[in-house]
C-alpha cells in the first residue's frame, strides 16, 4: 500500500522493501511539511508456529509456504534509523539509504528462496 504525501504520523508502521527482503519500521519523526519522515527499525519475530516447509531441489531446496511467514513486532529502541523524503516525480516517498521502495504498515518478510 502506497504512503501517502500529508498521512504519515508518527506511531504509524512502515515497511521498507529491499530486492526480495522487507523490514518493518515505525515512524518517529515527521517533518512539519510533511514532506520527510524518520523510522527506526523494529524487532520483529517470527511466530513459533511458523516454520518454512522446504522441498528438495534446485540449488538447495524450494520454501514452498514463505508467503504465509507471521511476524511479532515490538519498537526495537537501538534499531536503525532511516530517513525519507517525498519525490515531486514519482510521486512517492523513497528512502535515502538501502531500499528501493517503501510501503505502509509493517511487513517483515524474508525470501528462503534465495
């Protein structure tokens, strides 16, 4: 779900997407514009009822169930700290460090397939 320029408050989850990797944050600062907001990394857990089912093949395996992962989340005070900022052209906020996109809510995910 896309962010939306004039929404984001602070408190609010946030995920940042790598290539197949994502990783949940909270916001902790927005800007008085708006324009710019900050987001520490939270601790996110994944349930214990949860476990990959792996099928042999390929180079070492294939996680067949990877879309169903279930996270905890909790502020992690010691996560790291992003900043974002709204771009005029694509008409989206984009981070300044290590992902390439950023979208609403929190949505740890990690890609057992890679």
């Amino acid at each position: 779900m896309k962010l939306e320029l004039g929404k984001v408050k602070v408190g609010d989850g946030i995920t940042g997407h790598m290539y197949s990797d994502a990783h949940a944050f909270t916001v902790i600062r927005v800007s008085p514009s708006g324009k710019t907001f900050w987001a520490q990394q939270d601790k996110a857990t994944l349930k214990e009822d949860w476990k990959p089912e792996v099928l042999p093949g390929g180079f070492a395996g294939h996680c067949v169930n990877q879309g169903s992962q279930d996270y905890d989340y909790e502020p992690d005070p010691n996560g790291s700290v992003i900043q974002c900022r709204w771009s005029e052209g694509k008409q989206c906020f984009q981070c300044l460090t290590r992902f390439r996109a950023i979208s609403a809510g929190r949505h740890e995910f990690y890609d057992y397939n890679y």
